[in-house]
C-alpha cells in the first residue's frame, strides 16, 4: 500500500490537464504545449536519463527484452485481427497502437515513484525502443497505402530526441563528467519536461466523449495491452539473466497505459482518431484499476523492489 500511495500522486498532473482543458477550453492550445516538450524538455529529460548509469549489460539489454515481448505479440495480432473486426480501419488501429504504451509520459515518472531516480536510465532507453516501435511499425500499419522506407527512416532522423540520445550514450560511454551545476539545470528540465508531459496527457483525455466510443475495440485494445503483452514480458524477462531491478523496470514499462502519440499518428492518417482516444482513456483507467495488483505481480515474480 506504501508504494501504491506513492505512485497515485503522479496523477495529480493528469487531473490538473484535464481541468485545465475543461476549465478554458479553446483558450488552451494543447499543441503549444506538444512543441514545447517534444523539442526542447523531452531532448533534456532523454539526455539526464540516460547519463544517470553507465553503460553495461543490463542498460544494452533492457530495451531488447521489451522489443522482444512487443514484437511477438504484434505477430499474433495481425493474426487474430481479420477475426475479431470486419471494419479495416478498427484492424489497422488494433495492430498499429495495442502495443504503443506510454513509456515517456506515464513510464519516466512512475518509475521514479516505484523504484527512484536510478529507474531513469532505463525507462529512458525503453522510451527511446517505444520511439522506434512507433515510427516504423505503428506508421507502416496507419499509411501502409502511402508508406515507403525512406519516409519511415526521414520520420525517424527527425526526432530530436534520438539525436540527443546519440549524444548523450556517447558521453556516458566515454565517461565525459558533467559539472554539478550543469547536472542540477538538466534535472530541473526533466522533472519540468515529466510535469508537462502528463498535464498534456490530461488535456487529451479531457476531449474523449463517453457516448460515441467504440467500445468493442477499446476493450479489446486494453485486454492487449493489459493482460496479453504484461504476461508475454513476465516470460521473457523470467528467461533473461537481468536483476529482479531490471526485470521490475521492464516489466513496468510493459504494463503502462497506451501513449497520447497514438492519437496524434491516428489524425494525421485520418484513421478515427476519436476512437483512438476513447481507448487511451480505457486504458488508462483500466491501468489504474490493475495498478496495486500490476505491483504485487511484480513483487510475486521477482522478489521486492
């Protein structure tokens, strides 16, 4: 119960989102906010994240263990998808965002409130895996009547965040020691860039209307997300020979709610984007419900944390 009241707080920023939309509608231009953190706060937040460990097996490792549970659930996927939806557009988004947690959103912050600071370097380096997922995989699925490599490679080499990722392995490989003061001012702008990240979180939830929902494909959505790819991760992770730290982090990122980017490569290929955030929304909630027990799972399989 102690480790569950200290992760509920991180959803106070959320609720502030949600209000804020609420409160002044039009008058917040939740795209402002998108600019903001996605160019400059979230390339600060990738760069103190990952010079917060070295480099070692454990950090190579961790984003190939969650790619490893994320791909083998998206063959299945594509499998059962023809089965369960007769409408192409709910089959490409089951395929394309199912499997798109929100590992920078939600999975930065919560690992600091379940397992500290120390956390940071590897959901920082599964975010950076999260981020390849979905500009190759996710994309090809929305666009694949338009999609071409070149464009999946280009939207990728756009990503500031990658580029500062580079920058930042290649100072923590060759041990380049960063001033204390300079340290402090990174630290600053990564906790500002979690704080809007998941005020943006709540704007977008805020816009989700309860009546029209597909509620067939939300659930479905979660009940992959939720159940499926948790416990492909609690396979792979138990066959891994990383510490039961590790394996909790990794674990953790696996169970967290789908991200807002979905949303945003949802409008931007015209494929129901409402749909779309209504099962962000489920998700979400279904994750809040499954949070204390998503905990004890963890602790069950690999000791505490």
């Amino acid at each position: 119960m102690e480790t569950l009241i200290s992760v509920l707080p991180v959803y106070f920023f959320i609720i502030i989102g949600l209000i804020l939309k609420k409160s002044f509608k039009e008058k917040i231009d939740e795209k402002s906010y998108v600019i903001l953190s996605f160019y400059f706060l979230q390339p600060i937040l990738v760069f103190w994240g990952l010079t917060r460990a070295p480099i070692d097996y454990a950090f190579i490792m961790s984003p190939i263990i969650y790619l490893y549970a994320v791909l083998s659930v998206i063959f299945f996927l594509i499998i059962i998808s023809k089965r369960i939806f007769t409408d192409s557009k709910d089959r490409t988004i089951f395929i394309a965002i199912s499997l798109v947690g929100n590992t920078g959103n939600i999975g930065v912050p919560l690992g600091i409130a379940l397992f500290g600071e120390q956390s940071v370097a590897y959901t920082s380096i599964i975010n950076i895996a999260n981020m390849f997922f979905i500009y190759i995989f996710s994309i090809y699925f929305f666009a694949k009547d338009t999609f071409t490599i070149k464009k999946s490679v280009y939207s990728i080499l756009k990503l500031p965040g990658l580029w500062v990722a580079f920058f930042a392995i290649g100072i923590n490989y060759f041990n380049v020691p960063i001033h204390k003061d300079i340290s402090k001012v990174l630290e600053m702008g990564a906790y500002s860039s979690m704080v809007i990240q998941l005020i943006i979180f709540g704007v977008y939830l805020s816009e989700v209307k309860i009546k029209t929902m597909n509620w067939k494909l939300s659930l479905h959505i979660s009940l992959v997300k939720h159940f499926i790819l948790p416990i492909v991760g609690i396979f792979f992770v138990l066959q891994s020979d990383l510490s039961s730290f590790v394996g909790s982090v990794i674990l953790m990122q696996l169970m967290i709610p789908l991200a807002v980017n979905n949303v945003n490569l949802a409008a931007l290929y015209n494929c129901k984007p409402h749909d779309v955030t209504a099962s962000v929304l489920i998700s979400t909630i279904t994750f809040s419900l499954l949070l204390y027990f998503y905990i004890h799972i963890i602790k069950y399989f690999l000791g505490d944390f």
